[in-house]
C-alpha cells in the first residue's frame, strides 16, 4: 500500500462515527431502592402540598407549611401526631374550599376549629396563641440544665429543643474543651482521678465551673440582647456563678417590656438509678476498672449543686428529678415549666 492510498484509509477511517459501546442495565439492587425511595416520597406527600395558600398579615404575606405549623402546634404541647394530621386536615379544608388566600385571623379561625375537632380545647388554643406571639415578636429565652454528668441531660436538651421549635443548644464540655485548647489547661477526669477529699473535689469542680462561665458570657449576652433563644446544658454549670444572670429576668417579668426569659433547671437522678445509668451506658468511660471512684465523684458533685438551693439569699435553680422510667415524663414536666413561665410573663406584660 502506498502512502497516498494508506492516508486515503485513514482518513476514511477519521471520518467514521464510532459506534458507542452498549449501556448496562443498572443493578437490580439499585433499581429495587430507586424504587423504594419514590413510593417513600409519593406516601410522605399529599396532593395538597402542590397547591399553595397564602395567609396575609396586613400587607405582608407568606405561605402556608405544613412542617412549620406543625413544629409550632407542638411547642404548644399539641401531640405530635395530632399536630401532623391537624396541619393536613387544615390545608385539605382550605384547599377543598379553594381558598388560597387568606388573611391571619381568618387562618387561625379555621386552625382552632380544626383543634377543636381534635379534642383541644381553650387552654391549648390560648397556649398556641401565646407561643406564636412568643416567636413573632422574638423574645429571648435562655434554658440552662445543670446536673452531674451521665444522666442524660444532653438528650433531654435535644428533645426539648425540638418541642420549643429552637435550633440552638450550647454544650459546656465543648465549651471547657475549647478553653482548655486555648489556655494549655488540663482536664481532669472526674471519672477516674481519686481526690484526698470531698473538698478537693468541689475545689477543683468550681475553677472549671469558672472558666465555663466566662465561656459562655458572649453567648448568654448575646441571647437575651438579639433575641436568639437558646439551651446551655452540661456538667460545669454551677447556680451559683449565674445569679446575676437569673436575677435580672425575675425583676423584668414585672416590666411592661420582657428584655428575655431565664428557665434555670437542676437535672438531679437517684442514687440507684445513676448507678444503673453509668453502669449501662455505651460510654467505655463510665464502664471501666475505676467506674466506682467515678460514680463517687460525680455523686459528690450533685450533692454540691443541689446544696446551692439552702443557701442564703440564693435564687435557686427549678429541681427536676429525672424518672428513667419515663423519659419522657420528664420532657413533659420541663415543657410545663418553661410553658408556665413564659405564661407568667406574658400576663404580666399584658397586665401593666
């Protein structure tokens, strides 16, 4: 072949289209959970999600959400499930009824009709109306849960921030962690360190409990000044070192203007029942050769921050006693607590 006839071939060859090799099938396991996937969305939507009504206040507007208006019911102690199928019998009703906009009172009209339906009554509609005027108007709210640790506070604080509709929880062990990095100071470990004495231990107890303090000022500041709620929950929050703090929301509840809401709680567990938690937990910290010096300490520590409450001219923290048995019965009875102070603001305000 010469080397016309072989350029001749290739650029044959050039100008051909190359034929693309076969697509494979995808697996059928994949397949089987594209599947799976679409019917979970297809049962968690409803034909009514696609239409969109819009509630006015004044000459502002927005649209309705099911999810929103649920996280609201529920922080009025609305069940969770009922809070579910109430939002979605509310947008059917409207929807049925072709009204897609809507004016504020209207809505709430045709909200607590449909609460009623559900068997709640004036005191749960009263209770919404407050937490809705709670949110709109921004008013700050700090829930502190102190305790000793492995007691379950963190998942307390968790679920309580769900219910409320809050997003900000502040854990005092990241906090101390942080502070520790920065200063070079060491951490003791209450779990396996063997004081000389009770008095040692609580010693040693407040310094950390004074470094977390000035940890979290700027959050707590922050807080009660923009309005941005938030939990601080952990082991080193001593009652003692937030007086200041507890004592300017007790003066401004009488006010006509609310500058935040304080709800302290002291998070305390049985002897037995701790000794049960600690021994049972997934943590291997708590479970270890030295579990009992641990158990010890950390039972010293609850002692000592329970003993803030007999002290003189000592505003103490809400004592709770945490039931293993029904956690959330405990949820319950911090929900009330918080839900009958903010009440307890709100009438005041609205009295003066």
């Amino acid at each position: 072949m010469s080397l016309n006839e072989h350029d001749v071939v290739l650029s044959g060859l050039m100008d051909m289209e190359e034929t693309p090799p076969p697509t494979r099938p995808p697996p059928v396991s994949k397949a089987l959970n594209l599947q799976q996937t679409e019917v979970v969305a297809k049962r968690n939507q409803s034909k009514y999600d696609f239409v969109k009504v819009r509630v006015w206040v004044e000459d502002h507007v927005y649209v309705l959400s099911r999810y929103l208006l649920c996280r609201a019911l529920v922080s009025a102690k609305i069940n969770s499930r009922d809070a579910v199928q109430i939002s979605l019998d509310l947008k059917r009703t409207l929807v049925d009824l072709n009204v897609t906009d809507i004016g504020q009172e209207q809505f709430e009209d045709f909200l607590y009709k449909t609460m009623l339906v559900f068997g709640y009554g004036e005191p749960q509609i009263s209770c919404y109306r407050m937490m809705s005027s709670f949110h709109r108007n921004r008013v700050p709210l700090l829930i502190m849960l102190a305790g000793t640790a492995c007691i379950g506070k963190s998942t307390l604080a968790t679920k309580l921030a769900d219910r409320l509709n809050l997003s900000s929880v502040l854990q005092t062990d990241l906090i101390f962690e942080l502070m520790c990095n920065f200063s070079g100071q060491e951490k003791t470990s209450y779990i396996t360190t063997t004081f000389s004495s009770t008095d040692d231990l609580i010693g040693e107890y407040q310094k950390e409990c004074q470094v977390v303090r000035k940890g979290v000022e700027s959050d707590i500041n922050k807080c009660l000044k923009d309005g941005k709620s938030l939990i601080i929950e952990g082991f080193h929050i001593d009652p003692r070192l937030y007086q200041k703090t507890i004592s300017v929301s007790e003066k401004d509840s009488s006010a006509a203007t609310c500058s935040g809401i304080v709800v302290p709680f002291l998070l305390t567990l049985d002897e037995a029942d701790h000794h049960n938690f600690m021994t049972n937990s997934p943590d291997p910290r708590y479970r270890g050769d030295q579990s009992a010096i641990g158990f010890h300490n950390l039972q010293d520590v609850q002692k000592y921050l329970v003993s803030h409450s007999q002290e003189e001219a000592m505003l103490p923290f809400t004592e709770i006693r945490i039931d293993l048995h029904s956690f959330h019965g405990t949820l319950d009875h911090l929900h009330d607590v918080v839900l009958a102070r903010i009440k307890e603001v709100f009438v005041s305000i609205t009295s003066a």
